[in-house]
C-alpha cells in the first residue's frame, strides 16, 4: 500500500529532503476502529489518513505493527523511541496548582505578587501489560515564580515523606518516584512556588512531563496570569552624606507614592536598627506624598551612620532610599619638619616623624605623598591610645627611589576608621645628587699572547665596561681607583706578579701592587652625565707579561672605588 505521495510531484512529497539530520522529530499514529481509518503524522507536516479495511487485508482483527525504512545502496541512521505504546501502560498524569484557601488557580486565573501557590502533580497506574518503571518527574517553572526551598512532599500510598531540594536546579526539577502498578497506582508530589512581583500582567504556563522507561506522557498545561503589582517610590529629599557637628540633631524628609496601592507602610532604621515603622495613606492619590523623621543627636555615634527608610505596600513590593550621617571629630596630626625645608642627599632615605591622636576612633591609617604622586600607606590598622585623645608618636622612612633630584612637596594625614581625614602638613624636601657606578663589569680579560723574548704589553680586551653616573653638578671632582686585591695565577700555583701596570697619559708606568689603591682616572663634572671609562689601547691598566712566566690561564681580582674628591 502506497500513501505517502511518494510517485506524485515533488510538491506533494511529504518531506522531501534528508531525515537523518541528528534532529528529533515527534511521530503519532492514530488507530480509529469506528472508520477504519489510520492517521499519521509528522511533527511539522500535515497529518496523512488511511482507510484500511483490517481483515480484507489482513484476515486478522489484531495485527503486529512496526516501522522500517530503505536507503538503497546507500545508508544513514535512523532512530525511533517510543513515548507511549498503546495497552503497554495506561496512566493519567495530571498537574493542579491552588491557593492558601484551596480555591484552583487555572484558566487565565489572576496570582499576586507574594502569594503562596501549592503545585500538586498527580499520577494514576490505570492498567497495563507491564509496570510503568525508572519514572522521572520533570519540570520547569516559569521564570516569575520561585519554588519555596523545603516544601516539597511525597506521597505513594505509604505515608507522606519530604523530598530534598537537591532534585531541583535552578527552576527546573527532576524527582525520581516509585515504579507504578495495580498495587502502587497513585503517586503525588507536591510543593511550594511563591509569586514574584512583575511589572506588568504576565500569563504564565505551566506543565510536567512523566518520562518513564516504557511509557512518557505530559500533563496538560495549567495557565494563569501573574497580576502586575507596580513597586511604591520612596525618596530622601537630600542626597548626603550629611555632615553633623557632636550632638547636633538631623530631620530627615523626603517622599513616598504608590501608583496601584492606597497605603504602605514606611519603615525606619538606622545602621539596620529599626526606629520605627508607620503605615501612610495617600488617599488613592498618584501624586508623591510628604514623610518626616526627626533623628536625635543620642541617637548618632561618631562617625559614618546610614539613615534607611523603606516604602512596602501590600503585595510585598517596595522601594527604598538611603542616606549617609557623618558625626565628625576627626584625628590631628604633627610632623616634626613641617614648614622647612630639608636637604636629602640623592640616593638616600627621608625619615619623616611627628604625633597624632584622635578623641573618637579605635584605629588609624597614615599616608604619606611625594608632591601629586599617589599617597602611600605606612602604617595600617594602628590602634588608638587607651585614652583617647593623647599624642601617638609615628615614624617611617620613605626609600630614596621615591626622591629624586630636586625639591619635593612631601605630606603627612591620617584616616580614622570612619574614613575621616586629618589635617595635612608639609615638608619641602630638597634632593641633592650622588657619584655611583651605573654598571660594572664583573669579568675583565686581557689578550691571550705568547710567552715574549722580553716584556710585553698585554692590551685590554673589549670586555671592559665601567660606567660612573654623577649627578652632582658642574664643578664636582672625582677620580677612580683600582686594587689588586688577588695575585693573578693559574691553577697550576704559578703566578705573574707585580705584572698589573698603570700607563697615564705620559706614557708613565705604575705597578699596581698588591692591596695598593692606585689612581687609574679623574675627572671634574661638566653637568649631569654619565661617564664612560676609556683609556687608549696603549695606557690606562695594562698586563705586562715577562719572559720568564709559565704557559697558563691566569686570573686576580681588581677592586673599584669611586672617590667624591680631587
């Protein structure tokens, strides 16, 4: 029997094209034994019937029914699960929601924000060839409800028991229950959803699918609308933070409306003490409604305190506003060299030192800044003296790569617990330069030569690299010195001794002896610079090799001193 159109035009062919695309599609067949009639359909296609006539064609009034498929030469997968076989298992499922007074919460059915909606899934074992096995129960609740942690129950003919929340992931669950048979024929679970507040009508659907391993089946979908409860708006007339001198008092002031709820009540707190809690009438007006309240000075610490008031109608919506009192007695501080200036040489540390003391907090921070830099905490979390108010001695030194050349604005405050600041006082610190080596160096090496018939320079490699930063000004002398302070031989013991020679300028020559500090460059600054030590190949330090020394790999040790002198 041909009844898919499969010879007539390619219009009509019921789905042309490839059907193994990983893609699950949903096949029903419907059996009507009034009209004899089969009807099939595949999910996005128009449903097909079939007359047939059971026993002209088949003899039989029962009949083995199943799918099969052909690809010719070529092959693909294709896969059929069945969700529900006809007397194989026969269930109703079916998914009830209610009120706190049990009336039914279906049909487009209005649920406000806050209320509290009982969900009972229910499902009845009718009859069946086998027993409905490994069911999961699975759900997900729309986004406008949340499910009540704790409240979910179970009951399957053996008393009521709690299920845990771990079946639940976010808004969806998926509860394992009993095996259902003539014996175990009724199963509920149940649990709690509360109502979230939505700004405007929200229809909502709800649904539960019965996945089992020989029978799946799906509830019928619950609808009802989420009614919109519009949140009231509460303001504080004045933004903050609002700074108060020790016992003087503060009346806050501000508004309050509420577009679909006559009354709210208003709630007071301070630093999350609740003060007080009023319920306001607008009249059933939209426009914005005065509130006060006085707050007391004993009522305020020193320091930071946060005014809260909070707006809630009946639904459950609110609103609310904040503002920030700062009762102030802030700390004091001294430096020891404010209003002068105070020279530091280049490269060296500044220690800045004074007192402070604070009448209220427990706890200091100090800082320190070198003219617009970022400020620099050097003490944190010091504690306050037991009697408050005394002087607290500071000290801290301020690393010199934090000080260059020139003069520097450096300042001192301290921050109480409360974020309250200090007065600022101020040094003028005037860095002056320093003669150093940049680099040095560390391996030197002469040429390598044969022994000579009479004694014989040997020159500098390109290894030697000193290099001397002066940053003292025009007019500043200094001069390098060089040690020998290890005779230079081999690992044989031999040595070359007196063989480390000084050649000036002159051409003069000088043994550079053992541990004898001697003069191998001068110099008088012309301006900041660096300075790079040359000597030509024939002067500055030579090895002078005799004709006597034995063959080998010889090495000493020079030391290098800058000297800030003529």
């Amino acid at each position: 029997m041909k009844h898919n159109n499969i010879d007539g035009p390619s219009s009509s062919v019921q789905y042309p094209g490839n059907l193994s695309n990983d893609t699950w599609r949903k096949f029903t067949i419907n059996w009507n034994a009034t009209t004899s009639t089969l009807t099939y359909q595949l999910e996005g296609l128009d449903p097909v019937s079939v007359p047939i006539n059971i026993q002209n064609i088949f003899g039989a009034d029962q009949v083995y029914w199943g799918f099969t498929g052909s690809t010719g030469s070529r092959y693909q997968n294709n896969r059929v699960a069945f969700d529900e076989v006809p007397g194989l298992v026969n269930a109703e499922v079916k998914e009830t929601i209610t009120r706190k007074d049990g009336t039914v919460v279906d049909g487009g059915a209005l649920a406000k924000t806050g209320e509290e909606l009982t969900y009972t899934i229910n499902a009845k074992y009718l009859s069946g060839k086998q027993d409905w096995t490994n069911i999961i129960v699975k759900t997900v609740l729309n986004d406008h409800v949340s499910y009540v942690p704790g409240s979910m129950t179970i009951s399957a003919g053996d008393g009521s028991r709690e299920l845990d929340d771990s079946f639940w992931t976010g808004q969806s669950l998926a509860a394992s229950i009993p095996n259902m048979n003539t014996n175990r024929n009724d199963v509920t679970i149940s649990f709690k959803a509360k109502v979230n507040q939505v700004n405007v009508n929200t229809q909502v659907t709800e649904s539960v699918k019965f996945e089992g391993s020989n029978y799946i089946t799906n509830t019928k979908p619950v609808d009802y609308v989420i009614q919109a409860n519009n949140a009231p708006e509460v303001t504080i007339n004045e933004e903050g933070p609002i700074h108060l001198a020790v016992g003087e008092d503060y009346q806050a002031k501000g508004t309050w409306m509420d577009s679909d709820d006559s009354t709210n009540t208003l709630s007071y707190d301070l630093d999350g003490e609740l003060l007080k809690s009023e319920v306001l009438d607008n009249g059933g007006s939209t426009e914005p409604v005065d509130w006060s309240y006085p707050i007391t000075s004993d009522q305020l610490k020193l320091g930071e305190n946060n005014f809260h008031v909070i707006a809630r109608d009946n639904g459950g919506a609110y609103s609310d506003a904040t503002i920030k009192i700062i009762v102030e007695s802030p700390p004091s501080i001294s430096l020891t060299d404010a209003n002068r200036e105070f020279p530091v040489d280049f490269g060296t540390e500044y220690t800045i030192s004074g007192s402070w003391n604070d009448l209220d907090s427990n706890l200091v921070d100090l800082y320190y800044a070198v003219d617009s830099n970022t400020p620099v905490k050097f003490a944190s979390n010091v504690s306050n003296s037991t009697n408050k108010g005394e002087d607290i001695d500071y000290q801290h030194s301020i690393p010199a790569d934090q000080l260059s050349l020139g003069m520097h604005q450096v300042t001192v405050y301290v921050v109480d617990d409360t974020g309250r600041k200090s007065n600022i006082e101020v040094v003028t610190v005037n860095v002056t330069g320093k003669l150093s080596f940049m680099g040095v160096t560390e391996n030197v090496s002469f040429e390598n030569m044969q022994i000579p018939n009479q004694p014989t320079y040997s020159k500098r490699n390109n290894d030697w690299d000193i290099l001397v930063k002066d940053t003292r000004g025009v007019g500043s002398s200094w001069r390098l010195t060089a040690t020998l302070t290890d005779e230079f031989s081999d690992s044989q013991g031999h040595f070359l001794r007196d063989a480390l020679k000084f050649v000036n300028e002159d051409g003069i020559e000088t043994t550079m002896a053992l541990g004898v500090e001697t003069n191998v460059y001068e110099m008088i600054t012309q301006d900041e610079q660096n300075v790079s030590i040359n000597w030509e190949s024939d002067k500055g330090i030579l090895l002078k090799i005799d004709p006597f020394v034995y063959i080998g790999d010889y090495s000493g040790k020079i030391n290098w001193h800058l000297i800030d002198a003529p």
